[in-house]
C-alpha cells in the first residue's frame, strides 16, 4: 500500500477545510443526505466488508456482520432518528439574578475539520461509528484506516468516495508511523479522534497540545472479568467464552486474558494465522501477560477470595476500559461500581455495552478519555456555544455604578 507524501496530504486537508467554510455541511437536509447514502451504501457493499475481514483477520463472516455492520447501521439509524432534535438549540433556566435576561441556550456548532485514526482490530466498526458522529455535527472529515488491514482500508476507501465529495469526507492511506506525524506536524485539526495504543495515543495528545487541539482518546487496555460464588456460573462461562474470543480475541474491551498454567489450548499456526482458544492459571502477576495488552484469543485467570484481593488484582492495570462483573449478588456488584475506577461495563454479560449506542462509550485516565456513540459523538464533534438573551427595552440600573450599600443589599438578596 503506497503512503501519501506530503503534497497530497496538503490538497486533501485544504479540501477539507474549504469546503467546510463553504458552510455546506451545516444544514440539517445536507447531514441527513450524507447519513442516508452512507448506510445505503454500507448495506450494498456488505458483503464485500465481511469478505475483507475475513482475509484481513480470519474473522467469521457472523461476527463481522455483526460487529461491523450490524452495530454500524443501528449508530446510523440512531442518528438519523434523533438529528432534528440534537441539532436544536436547547433552552436552560435563566436565574432572575441576571434579569433583564430571560432566555438562555446552548448551540450546537460543528467544529471544523476532524482527523480520525481508527486501529486494525475493528477497523471498519472504528471507522464509521466515530465519522457518524462528526459528519451528524456537520464537520468535514480526514480519515486514516490502519494500514496493516489493507482488503478492509480498500473497502473503506471505496465506500467514502462513493458517498462523499472529497472535501466533505476523505481517506488517507499508507503507514500510520509515517502518515502520523506528517499530518500531525503540518496541519492543524479541529479535533482529532484516535483509537489505539496508550504509547501512540500519549504521542498524538503530546502532537495536538502544541497546537491546542482538542481530542479523544480511545486506548484500551486490561479489562477485568470478576465472577464470584453467587453468579449462575454456566451462563457466566458461556457469556465470557463468547465475549473473550469473539473476533479472535482481538477486542479492546476483552476480559482479562505460554506464561502460568495452560488449563486449555496453547496450539498456534503462524501460516495459518491461528491461535487456539487458551485458558491460562497465573499466580504471579508481575508477569507480562497481566500487565500487556493480548489482542489474541489467550485468557489469563487469577483467582480472588477477598474484596481486598481483587482490588489488589484489579489495581496491577489500574482504569480498565471496561469491567465485567458476573454476580447475582448486590454487595459484589456494588462494591465494583463504586469502588473500581473503570470507563464502561456489564453485569452478567460482557461486550454487548458497545452495541447500545444510547449510551457513552469511552476509558479513563490510562484507557483514554472523551465519549462517544449516539448523542455523545453528536456533542463530542459539536461546540456549544452559551448565549443568554436580554430584553433590550428594559435596563436594570442595579448593576451600574456608583455601587451604593442599597445595591448592594438587594444584590446580596438576589444571589442568596
């Protein structure tokens, strides 16, 4: 895969830029087009994404659709459901204190031009669910597909030059360690969206606080699976099986996952591209395997017997991405939630939160920051602009000088 040089980056983000001071993307007919031809056009080259996975990562054809169809169309639809009322100004009490104003609002703003780096491991899940968000703000969008899944960035490319006008939407293609910097260096984006590592993630925030950018960051990371004595423990093990090793295992929000005791697997073919489902024991959890990342299908397992132990376990890879906690009872789960800095979860279930697009997705502090996915990718790619209204035939003469001790009695009444 060739990697764009510099002047074609250039033309690209100027594009990008021009055809967002146009104003064209601001109107509501223009964004729900957009939306419209997108998941069109997602549905008819279905096919062709699934098939793309396959090659890219072995992945079967049910989970791609699923994970990078299915969960696609439902963002678009929720989107297109809600853009009339999102888009709206929305009124907040005014307090009497400032009268004569009387009418206060927040306004959705698009910010500009958007960046969005999307990883391999979802690469067209992470792709489109994020540029929904910002082509519903009505930004104008730069999208980088990560290059190691090349059949899945071909489709990508293929899709957005099919629905958009180049300076609406855009795909840069090619190594992301060298694409990276190039457009980090040399343009400045309005906000700029990374899914990743938290090593790169670190190095993108570092780029964008030089030109003060804002940002949101998606990092992953280890993400526990608690069970305890009270859960219903077939449905718990069917549930975390299914949720471990969907995609291969290859999911940033994955349970915890040779280093200990291999309870089961441990076979793998390079050529094949295969690795088989593995159970590990560990006891040490100074070990690699509990402080790195695994995207593969290999699943760490430590056992706990007090809420002091687990903290203990948890804490090793402190502010997971995501937590699941399989318990029937209260005071486990309420000792999680409460006690447990973690970004999303499930109780009784894992993954599935991802797929409700009516709720904030997204980590803390070492999982990245920001939300996203429906209304929340709406307002992370939105600037709201407060304005309060006054009566403009009607002054107040409180707030005038001379600030006599009457005004300043009625002032303390009014703010008290």
């Amino acid at each position: 895969m060739k990697t764009e040089n510099i002047s074609e980056l250039k033309v690209k983000y100027e594009g990008l830029r021009n055809y967002f001071d146009s104003g064209a993307t601001r109107a509501y007919d223009f964004r729900l087009k957009a939306l419209t031809l997108l998941r069109k056009s997602i549905i008819k080259h279905s096919d062709e994404i699934t098939s793309a996975l396959k090659n890219d990562l072995n992945k079967p054809e049910f989970e791609s659709y699923l994970s990078d169809v299915g969960v696609v169309i439902k963002e678009i639809d929720q989107n297109i459901k809600n853009l009339v009322s999102w888009m709206k100004p929305k009124r907040v009490p005014t307090p009497f204190s400032i009268f004569p104003g009387y009418n206060s609002q927040i306004h959705y703003e698009p910010k500009g031009v958007v960046m969005i780096f999307a990883p391999w491991n979802y690469p067209v899940n992470l792709v489109f669910i994020p540029l929904v968000g910002a082509i519903s703000a009505g930004n104008t969008v730069m999208v980088k597909p990560a290059h190691e899944t090349e059949f899945s960035c071909n489709i990508i490319d293929k899709i957005i030059k099919e629905v958009f006008d180049p300076g609406h939407v855009t795909t840069v293609l090619g190594e992301g360690s060298t694409l990276g910097p190039l457009l980090l260096d040399n343009f400045r984006f309005d906000h700029i969206f990374f899914t990743g590592s938290q090593k790169v993630g670190s190095f993108v925030m570092s780029k964008a606080a030089e030109k003060l950018v804002p940002v949101t960051l998606e990092l992953g990371g280890k993400n526990p699976a608690v069970i305890d004595k009270d859960c219903n423990i077939k449905v718990s093990v069917n549930r975390l099986v299914w949720g471990k090793f969907f995609s291969n295992g290859q999911t940033c929000i994955a349970g915890y996952i040779s280093q200990g005791e291999v309870l089961y697997g441990g076979n793998y073919d390079i050529e094949e591209r295969y690795v088989e489902p593995t159970i590990v024991r560990v006891r040490d959890l100074s070990l690699p395997i509990m402080n790195e990342e695994i995207f593969g299908p290999v699943w760490p397992v430590v056992t706990w017997r007090t809420y002091d132990d687990l903290q203990k376990i948890i804490r090793q890879n402190r502010y997971p991405l995501s937590c699941y906690i399989f318990s029937n009872n209260r005071k486990t789960k309420d000792f999680l939630i409460q006690n447990i800095e973690f970004g999303n979860g499930c109780i009784n279930d894992n993954l599935v939160h991802f797929a409700n697009c009516s709720l904030p997705f997204g980590g803390i502090q070492n999982s990245g920051f920001g939300r996203y996915h429906g209304r929340f990718s709406f307002e992370t790619f939105s600037h709201s602009k407060s304005m309060v209204t006054t009566l403009s035939w009607l002054d107040h003469p409180l707030k005038y000088a001379p600030y006599t001790k009457w005004k300043k009695m009625v002032s303390k009444w009014f703010l008290q």
